[in-house]
C-alpha cells in the first residue's frame, strides 16, 4: 500500500519526466529547502512564489509569530453565525483602501472566501442576484401600469389608439379593438417569453478566473473550460481589438418588455430594456493567461460602454492585487474602478486560505447573505492573518508598494539585458511590478525532436523551468495558458543575488537554446 500515491500521482508523474517533482521540507522568505541524499538541505530560489500568494515571503517572522500566538490562546476559528469583529475590521480596511485608490467615495461589502475562484464566482453570483432583482422589480413596475391603464380605460378617461398597440405584436388593429385586457395578456406573454432568457455574462479574451464549475467558464483556456462547458452559462469572451465596439455588442443582446404608459387619454406601448447583461469580468493585468497588461484605453472602454448598458464590471485582482503590480490593485494605474473586486492568494499571507468579494456598496444586495455562505470563510484564523498582511503592506505610508514597483524594475531590467543578448531564443518580456513574464520564440520548427515535442505538446515552458530548478536552484513556472512565457512573482523581499541567480540561470537556458542543445536542455539527471 505504501507505493501506491492516490493524491494526482499522474500529475507528479508527469512532472518527474521534467524534473519538477522536488519535495521541499520547509520554506523561508524567497527559498523553498530540499534535502539531498546525506539529509543537507538544498535553498532553491522561489520565483513561483505560490501562484502569486507570497508577496510577503513564505513564513514571514510576523506572521508566523501571530498565527502561533492564535493557536496558543485558543483562537475561536470556528465560530459561525456569531459576532465577527476581525471580519468587520478587515472588510473596512479593504474597503478604505479601495476607495483611497479608486478616489471614489464609495464603501465597499464584503463578502469573504476560500479561494480565488470562489471570490469570483461569488461575485458573478451577486451580480446575477442584483440583475434578477432589477428586472423582476421592472417586471413588477410594469404590471403596475398595466393596472393603471386597465383603470383609465374603466373609467373612460384614456383610450388605446390602434398605433399604439403595434409594439405588441402584427395583430395590432385586432389586439386594440379587443380592449385593455387583450393587450395587457398579450404584453405579460410576451413579457415572460422574453424574461426567461438566459443572463449574458462577458469575459476579456485571454483571461483565466479559476477552475470550478461557475468561474471555469469565464476562463478562456479551452482546454479547462470546454470539457465542462456543459455545466454552466458560457461566458461571451470579447477580445481586445473587439473593445471599442463594445457599445454595439452590448446593443446586440438587447431584450426588451413592453410596458404601458399612460399619459393624458392616451395610453401608448413603450419598450423597457430588460437588464439581461449580468457582468463583464476581467483581470488588470492577466496572469495565468501569460502576464498580460490591460491598458488605459482598452480600461475605459470597458468602463464607459459598462455604465452605458449598466453592466457591472467585476475586477479578478486575486493574482494582480494586494501590491504585487505597486499599487493595491493593479486596476487602480489604468484607472479602473469595479464595482466588484475579487482577492485572494497574498491575503492570506501565505499561511491561511482566505479571498474577499468586494462589492460596490451602492449595489450591495444584503439579501445575499442569506443564500449564500461557506463553512470556512470568514473565520478567526484567516481574518486575523488578513489584518496583519494589511498592517504589513500599508506600514510606512504603503514602503511595501514601493518596494514591489522597485523591485520589479530590478527584475525587469534584468530580463530585458536577457532578451537584448539573446533575442532569436526570447520573444518578449512584460509585466508590472512584481508581476512579470519571459516568453520565449517558439520551438515547434526546432531540428531536436524533445524540443519540438514540448513546443507541439504546449510543455516548453515547464521542460525550460526543470532545467532551471536542476541545475541553478531557481524555482519558476510557465503560464499554463500562454506555455513558452516564464512568470516571476516573487516577494517584495528578493534580493539582488537571488535575481542574479535568475538571471545566470536563464542566459544558461537562452545559450543552450541558441545552439539547440537538446541534451544540455533536457537530459533529467537526479537533482543536484
Ligand atoms: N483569478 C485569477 C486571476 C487567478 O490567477 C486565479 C488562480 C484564480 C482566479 C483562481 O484562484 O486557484 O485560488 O481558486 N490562478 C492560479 C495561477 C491557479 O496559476 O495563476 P484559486
């Protein structure tokens, strides 16, 4: 029974032929610690940095300390449907940070998580809720006046001309001369026809939200998405070169009821226009999808074809926020403003599992906090620690936000001097902050034939990070969705050293890759 590993062993199986199934014994600010064969530890440089989670380093001293103190005094983790005051300060501070950065004065709900997919689908779900809510509440406006006009019509003192009942259907002469209660069957038919059409949801191209039933379908990767698409709404993806017709997109889905309006002695048919377009979500700065920037443009056009059609704009900072891009959330620089944000991953200080659901508090429907809840979310444990990351990020008016933008022109700076020597192997450098991207040219014409499969089989970019974890300590991984960009996301605390030993890594990489040396790329020796 011993050999048998039941937990994914076909994806550590997979990752040994690359020579990434390292087990690593304990971490330390940038450095993951794996044994050797006598038992001596191995400092690996950690450039992955847990999927962008450990803007602050793994096991930071104040962290660490301030979870041991809460497991020594018996901290009330658990404690649901009671008082949450760690909660309520965390939901305030967020929200006052969002709307310093935003400059609007706006409070934000929050509605706490477990992970960033999680957050994202919560949001989508309150959006939904809202949008059901708004056009029930029309619909309800609607029978109102349908009532309205019923007694006008009683009373003698309005009629209905025939013109006016041609929005109602090509029957129009026989529907008016049939009288009110003809035409109001007719306009609650229709009305119900057209109400029960599925909410529309939007998505940027290229953008990745998570895997679970709700948010895999706005991740764009076919791969993830289409196997399940069968389980939820599918997401309508807009590209980018699509923005500035957003406008007409968003027209195109139009639905409207009919209603009637009442005015003087007439009563007339008038079009509503159902609010059928549920959210538009997108990432500032797309991660998984390959280190991605959206640009102010492309962020106003979004934003202001939203407001027009009352779209609410739903903000995925799980990977880009909590200062990773220096600012709070990376939106904040292309002047973004959601009226939904999404974090997770560093909010939890990389020892507890916590995201948040910021939502507009303008938008807030309260009675989403009974029909929806989580057993884990919200607790003593991971609130706490939310707290302390705050305390951490903002201390000395916000040091760790520069310290991100710095530290990231260091890093960046480093991957161009590479791209700049060696630019027949690497295609393009991005990114922002400590949120950055190496791509590489594409190998799919390469004469080795290990190179051209990993370039056919969209593994390039993990076969190129197994020869930088063996042979120089540096640990980093592709975006799965964008497989020959290299990603780079460590803590606010990376050092020069470390960087050069990035860098003397990927110049070994870029050198073998020039000459085509396959052996040299990819012969898996046991780790060093
Ligand atoms: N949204 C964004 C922007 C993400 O980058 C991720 C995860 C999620 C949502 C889902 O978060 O895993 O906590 O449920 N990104 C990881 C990545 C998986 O590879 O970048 P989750």
């Amino acid at each position: 029974m011993d050999d048998i590993d039941l937990a994914e062993s076909h994806l550590l199986g997979w990752l040994s032929t690359v020579g990434l199934d390292a087990h690593y014994v304990r971490a330390e600010g940038d450095y993951l610690y794996r044994l050797d064969e006598q038992g001596r530890e191995i400092p690996v440089v950690d450039f992955a940095g847990g999927y962008g989670s450990l803007m602050l380093g793994h096991n930071h001293p104040e962290i660490v300390a301030l979870a041991q103190e809460m497991l020594a005094a018996g901290a009330p983790v658990h404690a649901q449907f009671s008082r949450h005051p760690y909660a309520t300060e965390l939901a305030a501070r967020l929200s006052a940070i969002v709307s310093r950065e935003t400059g609007e004065d706006e409070t934000y709900n929050a509605v706490f998580a477990n992970s960033g997919a999680e957050a994202v689908e919560i949001a989508v779900k309150h959006a939904e809720l809202d949008r059901a809510l708004k056009a029930a509440e029309l619909q309800a406006e609607i029978a109102e006046h349908i009532e309205t006009a019923r007694a006008a019509v009683a009373a003698g003192t309005a009629a209905i001309p025939v013109e006016a009942a041609c929005a109602a259907g090509p029957d129009a002469a026989a529907l008016a001369a049939d009288g009110i209660d003809a035409l109001a069957a007719r306009i609650t038919e229709v009305n119900a026809a057209r109400a029960a059409c599925e909410p529309l949801l939007f998505a940027l191209e290229g953008g990745f939200h998570g895997k679970l039933m709700g948010s895999v379908q706005l991740t764009h990767n076919a791969a993830y998405r289409i196997p399940f698409a069968a389980l939820g709404t599918p997401a309508r993806f807009v590209a980018r070169e699509e923005l500035p017709t957003l406008p007409k997109i968003f027209e195109e889905e139009r639905v409207d009821l009919l209603d009637l309006d009442v005015t003087g002695n007439e009563i007339s048919v008038v079009t509503r226009r159902l609010p059928l377009l549920c959210a538009f979500v997108l990432e500032p700065v797309q991660g998984e999808g390959g280190i991605q920037l959206l640009d102010a443009e492309s962020a106003a056009q979004i934003q202001s074809a939203c407001a027009a059609a009352g779209v609410p704009v739903i903000v995925d900072e799980v990977q880009s926020g909590m200062g990773r891009t220096g600012t709070f959330l990376a939106g904040t620089g292309i002047g973004l403003r959601g009226d939904y944000y999404a974090l997770a991953k560093s909010l939890g200080g990389g020892l507890a599992k916590a995201a948040v659901m910021l939502a507009r508090s303008s938008r807030y429907r309260p009675q989403f906090e009974l029909v929806h809840s989580s057993t884990f979310a919200k607790d003593y444990f991971s609130t706490t620690i939310g707290l302390k990351v705050l305390d951490l990020l903002e201390a000395d008016d916000g040091a760790a936000y520069r310290k991100a933008a710095e530290r990231g022109e260091h890093l960046l700076a480093m991957l161009r001097s590479v791209q700049r020597d060696f630019p027949d192997v690497v295609g393009d450098v991005r990114g922002r902050g400590l949120m950055l991207g190496l791509e590489f040219q594409d190998q799919s014409g390469s004469e080795i034939e290990e190179l051209r499969q990993h370039a056919e089989g969209a593994t390039l970019g993990y076969a190129l990070a197994g020869k930088l974890l063996r042979t120089h300590r540096v640990r980093t991984f592709p975006t799965a969705s964008s497989p020959n960009t290299l990603r780079f996301e460590p803590s606010i605390h990376i050092g020069d050293d470390e960087i050069a030993q990035l860098e003397s890594g990927l110049r070994d990489v870029c050198a073998l890759l020039r000459v085509q040396d396959g052996a040299g790329l990819l012969e898996i020796t046991p780790a060093a």
